[in-house]
C-alpha cells in the first residue's frame, strides 16, 4: 500500500469535493466503489456540482508533482483539499501514512504550521510590515525564539535572492520580488510538503521565466514534495517530474511530461502539448549516441539537461557532449543521436494522436 511506501510523502485517495448535493446518496458502502465518470455525470444530473471527482495520486519524497486544466477544471479545490482549506466530501489524504481528513482542527493547525508551505497567486503579503517581518510571521506564529527566528529569515531571505530588501514594504517591491518574499515566507517554516497553486501567473513573462529559474534553484537544494498548480503546460514543462491533467473534476491522465506528449490519452491532453517542441521535452539521457563513448576533455552537461540546453554546445563541440549524473558520466549525446531521436519521438507522438 501507498501509505507504508517510505518513498511517498502525500497520497490522495478515491478524493470528492460535491457543492450542492447531499452526500448520503453518494457515498453510502454500495456506491462508494461506482465508477467515478458515471458517478459525477449522475451527480451533475441531480444538480450537483463535483467540483473534484475521484482523484488519486501519489507524490513521492522530493519531487515535483504538477497539476494542470483549464479554468474550471478542479485543479485548485484539489490543493485546497489536500491541505483542508476547502473540506473533502469524501476521500482520503494520507501525509506519511495519516489520514489528515481525521485530524482535529488542533491537530490541522499544528500540520499547517510545521509541516506544510504554501503560496498561491495571490502573494497575500501584509502591506504593514516590512520583508523581514512578513516572512517572520509564521514563525512568530509558532513562537520561535528570536534568535532563531531572525537566523531563519535571514537564511531563506538569502535563498531566494532578497538581500538588502529586508527593511523594504510590498509597495515597494516588484511583482516578481513579491512573489519570492510569499516563497521565503512559506520556506521560513521549513515545510516538509510544498503547495503552490499558480504562484507565477501573474507576473510579466521574462519575470515568470525567471522566477521559475529561482525556484528549481531552490528546489535542487531543498529538494521538497511539492504539489504545483498551473494552467500553462510550458511552465509544467520545465518544472514537473510527473504531472496530472484534469478535466470536469476528473483526472484524464498522469505521467511524465514526455509520457502525456508522446502517448495523450485523448485529443483533451493532445491540444495541450501539439505546439510543444520536442527539444524542450527530451533530455540529455533520452539522446545518448549508443556508438560514441566519452573521451578526456569533452564537454559535460548534466543529463536532466533538455536537448534545447545542450544544441548550443553540441554546435561548438561536434565530437559531441558527455551526459553526467552524480559526478559520473552516462554516455553521450551527439548531433546524429539527438536527430535520431526526436524523428523517433515525432513519429511515436503522431501515432499516439493518431490512435
């Protein structure tokens, strides 16, 4: 079971949120396994509305989980699920194996403030108190000793790129200076799970791109479970290890983002990933030439790089471009092995869409 894996953080089980409906009828034993598709669409025939229906997933320890839908699609009242801001109807979401929907309100609070981050779109600073002391709140909150407290901010105010900002006022600030004080506000607690619900989409592009450099820097240090919320499938492109895509409350499909881009399970997951390169999807390790070896003073590249990172090497250095993990090289990756493979993946994705 999901719940004992020590390498999962959070597990959402069999979760509903119903509005306007009368949960008996629903959830009572000989309906409570019904298939969820049927079960919403009955739901919906009654006049309810269920805004999430039947989600499961698992995040496991150190990876970035994202979700992704249009408007409307449930993405949101899902996060909001998991950390008990919006109340499930019916469901489970097991943190390291308990069930938070049977917490008390005592115990959620004590949740909230130890273990669990959170930034939403809306960066929701206090317009009345400086940097320092905006990102200090939670930790005054938890009573933190002064001392201790101040060596934490300053840490992560350190973290996310705010020195000599800490006296400063949010109207003071830019967007995207905004932003990374609501991060270092949520990071001051040290959470063990990271929620963030479209936390860039409201910045200027050339900003966005940049804030999501910051936190993949982050991320690579701290190495959180995060659950991300966003709309933009470039953005989940570049930040996801796995990813889910929902529809109507419902999740049509998880994977790896080259899984959902090479084999969509239906022309709803196809549309969100037909204008997506192939070279902002593959990875150095997907490209390797299995012909070529690595020779001393050959170039290096990291092989969670994308191939789009690496073209620029690669036309400078023809012999090639060793692939490294943990210090040790992987293989490498040439300009014919990188041809080859996304004429490969171009034709498995024309033959995924095609089916």
């Amino acid at each position: 079971m999901s719940e004992t894996d020590p390498h999962i953080k959070l597990s959402c089980r069999n979760l509903w949120k119903v509005y306007a409906g009368e949960k008996a009828p629903y959830f009572k034993s000989e309906v409570d396994g019904a298939d969820g598709p049927a079960l919403a669409t009955r739901m919906r025939g009654d006049g309810a509305i269920p805004a999430a229906a039947d989600v499961s997933f698992d995040v496991r320890i150190g990876e970035i989980f994202v979700i992704m839908g249009l408007s409307g699609s449930g993405k949101s009242t899902v996060v909001r699920c998991l950390s008990r801001l919006v109340e499930p109807t019916h469901g489970e979401v097991l943190l390291d194996g308990e069930d938070l929907l049977k917490k008390t309100n005592h115990e959620l609070i004590d949740i909230r403030r130890h273990k669990m981050g959170m930034v939403f779109q809306n960066f929701g600073l206090m317009p009345h108190l400086s940097v320092f002391d905006n990102i200090a709140f939670p930790l005054v909150l938890q009573g933190v000793d002064k001392a201790e407290r101040i060596a934490q901010v300053r840490r992560v105010i350190e973290l996310v790129g705010l020195e000599g900002r800490e006296t400063s006022f949010p109207r003071q600030l830019s967007g995207g200076q905004q932003q990374r004080v609501g991060i270092a506000r949520s990071l001051a607690i040290e959470p063990e799970l990271w929620f963030l619900d479209e936390p860039f989409s409201a910045l200027d592009p050339l900003i966005r791109r940049q804030m999501q450099d910051e936190f993949l820097r982050i991320q690579r240090t701290l190495k959180k479970s995060i659950v991300f919320i966003t709309h933009d499938f470039l953005e989940a492109l570049r930040i996801a290890d796995r990813m889910m895509i929902m529809r109507d409350g419902l999740v049509v499909q998880q994977g790896t983002p080259t899984e959902l881009i090479t084999n969509p399970a239906d022309d709803y997951v196809a549309e969100f990933t037909e204008d997506v390169p192939m070279v902002r999807v593959l990875k150095a390790r997907d490209v390797l030439d299995p012909d070529q070896s690595p020779a001393p003073g050959m170039a290096e590249q990291d092989c969670e790089a994308c191939v789009d990172d690496i073209l620029p090497l690669l036309s400078s250095h023809k012999e090639g471009v060793v692939a490294m993990r943990d210090g040790a090289p992987l293989g490498v990756v040439t300009a014919a092995s990188v041809i080859a493979a996304l004429a490969s993946r171009d034709a498995d994705r024309g033959e995924g869409a095609a089916s």
